[in-house]
C-alpha cells in the first residue's frame, strides 16, 4: 500500500468506502468489503430493489481446504475452486479481462500443491485418504485441552468432554458430530451460529434484511452479516448467522479467527467462546449447569490446538 495506495487491491473492496478512501479497516481487521448475491426471497429493508449486500469479511484460510474442504467461502457460496478463483480475479483483484478456463484450472491445481498443506500428515491425507488422528498430547494441560475434541456423546451436568467435538469433528475438525444438542441432529454439518454476528465485538455497520417465506409472511432480522442466510433464503439454525465451520488443523498460523477476523489470537477465541457458552447453556433453559470455560480451561484448549499441525 505504502508503494502504491491506488492499487486494485486498495482501491476497491480493501478500502473503507469501496472507492479507494481510506484503510483503516484494512489494517485493524484485515476485512475486505464482500459483495454477496442475496437469495430471492431476501431484500435489504433500506433498498428493497437491490439484489446484493455488502458485508466485512476476513479471507478464509487456503491451508489445507482448497484439497480438503469442498465448502468454499465462509457462507458457502462458491461451487468449485475454478469459480472460487474467477470471482477474485473478477472482484476483489479488478481484473480488466476474463481469465480463461486454463488459467482457473492452473490455480485450482495449484491450490491444490503441497504448500498449501500445514504438515505432511495433511498431504498424505490428500493424496491416499488416510485420515489424520488427534494427537495424544504430551503434557498434562495438551490432554486435558483433547478430551473437548474426543468424539464423545456430551456428559450431563458440567461435563466439558466432547464440547468442542460437537461442531469440530470429522477428520478436518471442520464439522458437527450426531451429538450436537439442537436440531438437525445429524454429522457432518458445516454450517453453524456461534454468535460472532450476534455480539458483532467489533462494531460493524449492522442492517436489516427482510425475509419472505413461502406462504407470504415475512420476518425482520438486525444483523451485521447473516451468513449462509443470505444466499439461501433460510432462517434455519445452520443458515441464519450462521457460517462455515473452519478446519483446525494449522490453526495456529491461521490467525486471525472467525467470519469477521474479531478474535486476533487464540486467546480471543476462547474468550469469546467462554462468552457463548454462558449464553447458550444458560441454566434457565434446560435445567443443567452453564458451560463455563475457565481460565485453565482455555489454556488446555490452546495447548491442544496448537498440536494441530
């Protein structure tokens, strides 16, 4: 930027109006300003005519998922890596003609090369389908932070094992497990709420969108970003601020975290959590004790991340 402030990459969707002013956000949040196709039957309350919202974003992470992870975006709306490819090219680095199907095929490919892997566990799982497995731990905190990623059905009470299974299993820890506590209850979702929208942290421009379903009625929603919402039209639980669940592993060099990089470091992560679990596991609601993750709980949680590799 500083050799050149009025490149493509700051003159549109990296700066803070859209048209190359300013980039305070840039460099607080490392957000771009996404332009998303809103479904049908959604329609933003202050341009009821308009097909398209804006929203601040981070850049999800290349490692390990362009081999792995066929849910591209954060809401899930790019098909393949081709079309993924084009619509950056095309957008975010304003290109001045089309690329061609051999150069989205060549960085698909490319995409798909052995740096894009964080370990050669990851690259071997790419190439002969052996999955990677949890690391044992070596220290006494590295076990206890595992027992929340064991595949486990949930303890009663304020049994912690198995909590971060529920929306981190599968072999990329990037999915829900048949123990997740609301419905569907099902394996292998990739889309969940884990009210990043809903606490907005970092003060993004909120909106109203407006949602028609099918028998006419339509229901208001204030919300920085819905996420999957609004490319599908559905204000179900894996769709309404709801986005894709990451891998974890590398999740160490992945920083920073969530759809709208709020939390900077793993130890925001965790705060954060610590937040959403008192939200959801409210006593008031279902009789059992709230989830709280202590402070020594996100140490081992850390710890045990940060063997993810």
């Amino acid at each position: 930027m500083a050799r050149d402030p009025h490149d493509p990459l700051f003159a549109g969707d990296g700066s803070d109006d859209g048209a190359g002013n300013g980039a305070e956000r840039m460099l607080t949040h490392a957000t771009v300003l996404v332009t998303v196709p809103l479904a049908d039957n959604v329609r933003l309350a202050a341009d009821p005519i308009a097909t398209t919202a804006v929203f601040r974003r981070g850049i999800p992470t290349t490692l390990n998922t362009p081999a792995l992870d066929p849910v591209l975006m954060w809401d899930g709306r790019q098909p393949t890596l081709d079309a993924q490819a084009q619509s950056a090219i095309l957008g975010h680095a304003a290109a001045t003609r089309m690329p061609t199907a051999k150069e989205l095929e060549r960085i698909a490919e490319f995409e798909r090369s052995r740096p894009f892997f964080s370990s050669h566990t990851l690259w071997s799982f790419a190439v002969n389908g052996r999955p990677p497995v949890l690391p044992p731990g070596r220290t006494e905190s590295e076990k206890r932070g595992r027992e929340f990623f064991e595949d486990v059905p949930l303890g009663k009470g304020n049994s912690k094992r198995g909590t971060c299974a529920v929306c981190h299993s599968g072999p990329m820890l990037n999915e829900t497990n048949e123990f997740i506590p609301v419905a569907p209850r099902r394996r292998g979702g990739r889309f969940q709420s884990i009210f990043v929208s809903e606490l907005n942290a970092i003060g993004n421009p909120v909106q109203e969108f407006i949602f028609r379903a099918s028998d006419g009625t339509t229901k208001r929603v204030l919300t920085p970003d819905p996420g999957r919402a609004a490319v599908t039209g559905s204000m179900d639980f894996e769709h309404l601020n709801a986005f894709k669940i990451p891998p974890l592993w590398g999740v160490a060099n992945t920083a920073p975290y969530f759809h709208d990089n709020s939390a900077k470091t793993l130890e925001d992560v965790m705060l954060h959590y610590k937040k959403f679990f008192a939200i959801v596991t409210d006593p008031m609601i279902d009789g059992d004790p709230a989830i709280d993750l202590t402070e020594q709980d996100q140490l081992d949680i850390i710890a045990f991340m940060k063997l993810l590799r």
